[in-house]
C-alpha cells in the first residue's frame, strides 16, 4: 500500500521537502508519497487530528507550527522538549510522537567540515530564535571549547542560556558590539538569523574584518545558497558552510524514522541545490 508523507507549515508552497523526500522514496524503491499541506494557525489541531485519523505514517512540522504542535501530540522526545519544539512527527497506529531533527542535522553537515576537533573549538553563535536554540543544544550536548550566544535582543539569548544550564553552565551571552571586537577568538561563527536572507540579500548578521583566517562562517540560510556574508568570508579565504547540509540533514534524520531506511544525503543534497539554482559550499 502507498504509505502518505507530508509536512505541515503556512506557507509551504516553496519547500523543498516534497521534492526531496519523494526522490528519495524513488531512489529507495519506496511505495511512499510525500505531500506539503498549507494549515493555518487556527487550523492546526484538525489538521494534526487529520493526520491522525487519515494514518498519515510521517510528517515534517514548519513556520508556524513548530512550538505549537507540541500541545497536540501523544508523545514528545527529549530532545525535542529540550529544544521545545517538534519538526518531525512519527503516527505509530495513530499514536504520534515528535522528535526535532533541527539541530543533530545541523551537526551531521558541520561535522564533515571541520578540520579540527569541535571539543577544542570556540563558538559564536549570532541569534537567538528557534533555529539558534537547536544549534546551541546540539552544541552544548556534543561538547565544544566555549560557546557564546549574541542577539539583538539579549533577553532572548539569556533564555538560551538558561534553558541550556542542565546541559552546561558556562553559555557566554555577549552584546553584539562586544563579539565584534573579540571576531578573531572564534573558530566556527553561525548566523542563525535571518538576516541575508533573500529578498534581503545584501544585509549582512556580522562583520567580516575582526574574523581570523582559519575560522568557519556558517549560515542556516539556503537561499541564496551563498549569503552576502558567506561571500565577503570566501574573498578573505575563510571556509564557508551554508544552511543546505542542515536542511538535507534534518531530511535524512526524519526519513530514517519514518522509514527505518537511509536516503542518500548526496543526491538530496543535488536534488535540493539544483531546485535551489546552483553550487554547494
Ligand atoms: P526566528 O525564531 O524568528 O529567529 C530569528 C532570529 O534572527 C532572532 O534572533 C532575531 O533577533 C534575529 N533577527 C531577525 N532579523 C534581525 C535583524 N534585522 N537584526 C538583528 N537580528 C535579527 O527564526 P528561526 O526559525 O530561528 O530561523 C532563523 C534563520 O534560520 C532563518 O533564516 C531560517 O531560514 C534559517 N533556518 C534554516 C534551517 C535549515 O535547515 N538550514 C532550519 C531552520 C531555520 P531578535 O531576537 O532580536 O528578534
């Protein structure tokens, strides 16, 4: 039987993940459909009822609803709860349970790149918002040398740094202007906020000047592919990473839930860059 698939988010008309995933199901020999509903705000809890009843076997949860979601689940993961919030559903005979793939998939396509340990490494992370929570948790928990939030609004980044505190106590939590002047310290900077992202393409998270010749600038954002910042990093010779191995690798991580099967990171890699236009970094 053709087993249903799908993601949940508004908008969803742009997402990648259809396409991703129902190759992947091809490559796979698969009997398996993946399809994006549009499910407004107020819709959610029919929608997740919805899946539930129509035994849609796994689902992908987006913008708006991934906090949201959690209060309408039979199960929620610890990581998931750590993070508080789901972005992948498994519907055991009705009986969902969320997980969050966001911020393991981030690592998995990080790791690949680094040439030198992560535990000996010193983080800057630029946001605080649901992605930066992720990130930070998947960091703290993999362990590296320190790791430093910045955000325009501190709160934010305090309450990361809070929540993180079962995990590790010494989250430093700087004022942007302070990060700026201490660039040269940091290994591996992640922007984790949207700014770069299209139709904004020449705003940049972070200056490029203080940054020091061997360190990694990471950016969550896939579109553009390569950011306005990721460019200025790749002129001064730093290693760039941007936000498309995260994507493919919370993908590949829901998949294998879903389908206790492993897709192929590389060709969703190329099935997601050729959508997206053009060349990895
Ligand atoms: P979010 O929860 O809305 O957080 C946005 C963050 O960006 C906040 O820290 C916010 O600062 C900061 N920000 C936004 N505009 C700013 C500006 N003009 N100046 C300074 N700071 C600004 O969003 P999110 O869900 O974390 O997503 C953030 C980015 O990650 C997006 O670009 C998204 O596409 C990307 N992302 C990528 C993946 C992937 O798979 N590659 C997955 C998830 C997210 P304040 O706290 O001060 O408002």
């Amino acid at each position: 039987m053709n087993k249903l698939y799908g993601l949940i988010g508004h908008p969803v008309g742009h997402s990648m993940s259809p396409l991703m995933h129902n190759d992947a199901f091809r490559q796979l020999g698969i009997n398996g459909h993946y399809h994006a509903f549009d499910v407004r705000e107020e819709k959610l809890s029919e929608a997740v009822n919805a899946m539930r009843v129509l035994n849609v076997t796994g689902f992908n949860v987006t913008i708006p609803h991934k906090v949201a979601i959690m209060n309408y689940l039979d199960e929620i993961d610890e990581e998931a709860k750590m993070i508080g919030a789901v972005n992948t559903v498994v519907n055991i005979e009705g009986h969902l349970i969320g997980y969050n793939t966001d911020g393991r998939g981030y690592l998995t396509s990080l790791l690949r790149l680094l040439k030198k340990p992560l535990k000996d490494s010193n983080i800057l992370v630029i946001g605080a918002g649901g992605a930066a929570r992720a990130v930070v948790i998947a960091m703290a928990t993999h362990g590296v040398a320190e790791l430093t939030i910045t955000n325009r609004t501190r709160e934010k980044a305090v309450m990361i740094q809070n929540h993180c505190k079962k995990i590790r106590q010494d989250i430093n939590v700087i004022p942007l202007d302070n990060a700026k002047k201490i660039a040269d310290k940091y290994d591996i900077i992640i922007n984790t906020t949207s700014i770069g992202m299209s139709p904004n393409i020449d705003a940049i998270p972070f200056p490029i000047e203080n940054i020091k010749q061997k360190a990694i600038l990471s950016d969550l954002i896939y579109n553009p592919l390569k950011t306005k910042w990721l460019e200025l990093g790749e002129k001064k010779g730093l290693t760039i990473h941007n936000g498309v191995g995260m994507f493919v690798e919370q993908g590949v991580l829901a998949f294998q839930k879903w389908t206790n099967q492993k897709p192929n990171s590389e060709r969703m890699t190329e099935v997601v860059i050729e959508k997206l236009g053009g060349s990895t970094c």
